[in-house]
C-alpha cells in the first residue's frame, strides 16, 4: 500500500514538473527585465528584442512621482534579472529601492541616468535655489541614444551570450535617434516664438535640446495656490500663450482654470509614454501647435 502511495506521489510530482515546465517554455533563456518608468522600458524592447520579457512598474496614466509598487509588482521583482531604474530622484525609486535589492539579491541595476548631464529645476526663467535636479531626462532624443548605451550595457553584462545582438540593435536604435533628433530641430526651426506653457513640467529637456523655453505652472505635483494661478495666469498673457499643456498622469482642473482666464486651450502631451519615439513626434506637433 505504502509502494502505491509512494508510486502515485512521483507519478504526481513528475507531472506537476512537467506541466510546470510546460507552462513557461517561452521564459527558459528569457531574460526578466523590470523598468521603473514606460519609456525606459521602450528601450529595453528594442535593445533586448526576443531575448526579454520587459514588465513596467508605474502602470500607464500612473504618477512616479507618488506611485507605490503593488505586491504582485514587489513579487515580479523577486524573479527579475534587471532592474532599469531612472535614477533621478524619481520619488518612488528612492524609497523602495533598498525594498527591491532586499527580496532579488541577485537582481542586476540599471541606471539609466549614467553619463546624462543632469539640469537643475528652473522656475521663472531662474534656477531653483535649493538646487533639484528636472529628474525627466529621458525626453530628448540626444540622452535618448546614452540611455541606450546604458541599457546594452547592461543587457549584455546580464546576458553576455547575446551580447553581439544587443549592441546591433542598440546602434541602430541609437541612429533613429539621431535621425528623430534632426527631424525635431528641422520641425521647430521657423517658430519665433518659443515658449510654451506647460502644468507638469516634465519638459525641461526637450526645451533644452531644442532652444525653447519651458513656462511650468506647477512644482512638485503640488496644487497651485490662487496667488501662484494670479501669477502664471498673468505670465502666460504676457507671453500671449493661448494653450496650457497637461500629461495624463496629472489633474487638469487647475489648467482648465488657467486656459479659460487667458481665452485658451489645453493640450495633452505625455511625458511617460512607452511609444517613446512616436510621443516625442507626437509632442513636437503639440508644442508647434501651441507656441503657434
Ligand atoms: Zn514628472
């Protein structure tokens, strides 16, 4: 009896092996990679291509700057080989990151800011005075094509026998990128007026890279208060700026307010977009449109 027990055990724990194995056929050799932030994950697709399986953590409409990572996300984790973090000072990274080291020991970093020349917050045309860092770097073509360098690199050191492949792809990659970038500059060359007005300001790089200046309502995810929507309102008429931008991730009830006081419209542009080069084109025909 026992010898049939025993028997009907293996023949139990043999097909849950099996099946087990059946299951995941696709992830044997498939290397799990977690991106904190869409766009990041965007290069981790075109760089890794089959040999990745990219999970993202910030859900799409979500706010890094106030997300917390779910428990099936903290378990994703656990069974990921990289990690690709922005790197900064995105809020959640900061706080969770020693959590996420702490359950994957083994779990690889990228930084994805690595060799990218950081710009302070600007507000007013002026830098902050305590100094932040614009921690969305990510939206220029230009530190586009070094965050690609940072993810092949990181590829490859996780997954050296794929090396060959992804410094390919990420060359090509990084070729687009530079073609995006001229595309960019030609599109915005004839504008002479080159401001524009934006709730989240999540596009000081963008500005950067292609000379124009970046008029930010809101800082740090906070509610503006009725003397700072007096003092944007009356900037913004200054600037005969007739669209408010707004991302997704943010309200729009104050820039509803601000569009309707100086005879406006708003806008929607998202900073946070997986279809990273399509949203960059996306944008520059919503920046055209409202510095027009
Ligand atoms: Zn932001």
């Amino acid at each position: 009896m026992a010898n049939i027990v025993r028997n009907f055990f293996y023949t139990l724990l043999f097909f849950a092996l099996f099946l087990d194995g059946c299951a995941r056929p696709a992830e044997t050799g498939t290397l799990q990679v977690v991106a904190s932030i869409a766009p990041l994950a965007y290069f981790a697709e075109r760089i890794g291509g089959t040999h990745v399986a990219v999970s993202v953590m910030v859900p799409p409409g979500g706010n890094p700057h106030s997300y917390e990572p779910s428990p099936r996300q903290m378990a994703r984790l656990g069974d990921a080989a990289l990690f690709i973090k922005a790197g900064s000072g995105v809020e959640f990274e900061m706080d969770w990151m020693e959590r996420f080291l702490s359950i994957n020991r083994s779990l690889r970093l990228c930084n994805g800011v690595e060799g990218i020349r950081l710009l302070r917050v600007k507000h007013d045309g002026l830098v902050h005075q305590d100094g932040r860092y614009d921690p969305h770097y990510w939206l220029s073509p230009v530190n586009g094509m070094i965050i690609s360098k940072n993810v092949e690199r990181a590829l490859a050191a996780a997954d050296p026998a794929h090396r060959a492949e992804y410094v390919a792809s990420s060359a090509k990659l990084q070729a687009e990128l530079q073609l995006l970038d001229r595309e960019i500059q030609r599109e915005l060359a004839g504008l002479k007026n080159r401001r524009f007005l934006v709730f989240h300001p999540a596009w000081g790089y963008y500005a950067d890279a292609f000379r124009l200046q970046q008029i930010a309502a809101e800082e740090e995810g906070k509610t503006l208060t009725p003397r700072q929507m007096q003092r944007i309102i009356e900037q913004a008429k200054a600037n005969h700026i007739t669209v408010v931008l707004v991302s997704p991730q943010f309200s729009s009830s104050q820039a509803e307010t601000i569009a309707r006081e100086i005879g406006g419209t708003i806008r929607s542009v998202d900073p946070l977009s997986s279809d990273y080069q399509n949203n960059l084109r996306r944008a520059t025909t919503a920046f055209i449109e409202a510095m027009r």
